[in-house]
C-alpha cells in the first residue's frame, strides 16, 4: 500500500513541475542546462519538450516499478524506455541549440 502512495506522490510531484515550467516558461528549473546560453527564441520549444519529456519519462518509470511484482522483464523493459525518454530530452536540446 505504502508503495503506491510513493508512486501517486512521484507521479503527481512530476506532473506539476511539468505543467508549471511550460505554464511559466522558467528555464532556470531544468538542470543541467546553460540558462544563459538559451537562445531567446527557443525557450518555447525547450520548455515544452521538457515538460513532455520529464512526464513521460517519469510514468514509464513509475509503471516500471509498478509492476515489478508481475513481470520483471516488462519492469526493466519500461525502466528502460523511462530513462531513454529523459535522455532524449537534452538530445534534443542539443539539436534545438545548434539550429
């Protein structure tokens, strides 16, 4: 029961810092990142794939751990496809920054 409380609260946490970095555009919240090297322009698009990114990432991976006790295979396989789904994110970034 405990573990799906966990869940619910990471998966709520990710889901209003998403909604709040593509409602306000605050890029300063995004680690990893050179705030002050972000082209004007381009705030918009990397805001918003943030946000998709951070969300998703974040629901592959709570279902990941959701349903380890049914199927481990699937469990890595979604762990998996979370992280890849946050690392697209500044893949992408890269390639927005360099156009």
């Amino acid at each position: 029961m405990l573990n799906i409380i966990l869940e619910l609260c990471i998966f709520l946490t990710s889901l209003i810092i998403s909604i709040y970095v593509a409602k306000t555009k605050n890029i300063f919240i995004i680690a990893s990142i050179e705030h002050d090297k972000v082209k004007p322009e381009n705030v918009n698009k990397i805001t918003y794939m943030f946000s998709v990114c951070l969300f998703m990432g974040t629901t592959f991976i709570v279902a990941a751990d959701v349903v380890y006790n049914f199927s481990p295979v699937l469990s890595i396989a979604l762990f998996i496809l979370g992280m890849l789904v946050l690392v697209l994110f500044y893949v992408l970034f890269v390639i927005i920054e360099k156009s």
